[in-house]
C-alpha cells in the first residue's frame, strides 16, 4: 500500500514518524501524480478559490491497471469499502 502527498520530502518524513504510519507515504511536491490521477484540482474555501488535492484511494490490479477509484469516501466506512473491493478484485482473480 502507498499513500501521495503533495506536501515535500521532509514534512512528509516527520508526519509518517509522529504517526508511525504502517505504510510507504510518497512525496508530490510537483503534483505530477496528483495531475495525472486527475486529484489536483481546483477547491473553494470561504469563497477563496485555491488549488489542492481532492482525496481519494486507487485500487490497482497486479497488472498496474485501475480496478476501483473512491472518491470522497466517508472515513467510518472507508476501510469496509476498500476491504470489499480488495476481496472481489482476489476473487475475480483466482478465477
């Protein structure tokens, strides 16, 4: 599992350490993964308009192709969404 952000090498480095994050987090300062995932888009806050990555989770097949996209997805159920869709894409598999 991998997570992009588009925060530098350094803060993401100490943001993985205070959180002890189990996973590989990778830096986008660029946003060139996030340009081409189409998740670096324009966001509102306050009537602010701003560029920002809008979250949301890749599920890719062994074959590096795109097998399920979630975006906005509610933290509490995030996890159950993900896990299912982890367990129907290793069903379709071993088929």
């Amino acid at each position: 599992m991998l997570g992009v952000s588009p925060d530098e090498v350094g803060k993401i480095a100490k943001f993985a350490g205070k959180y002890d994050l189990d996973f590989t987090l990778l830096a986008d300062a660029d946003h060139a993964v996030a340009d081409a995932y189409g998740t670096w888009v324009e966001k509102s806050m306050y009537g602010k308009k701003y560029m920002g990555v809008q979250r949301a989770t890749f599920l890719i097949d062994p074959a590096g192709k795109i097998a399920g996209v979630f975006p906005k997805v509610s933290p509490k159920e995030h996890d159950d969404v993900v896990l299912k869709a982890l367990g129907e894409l290793a069903a379709g598999q071993a088929k």
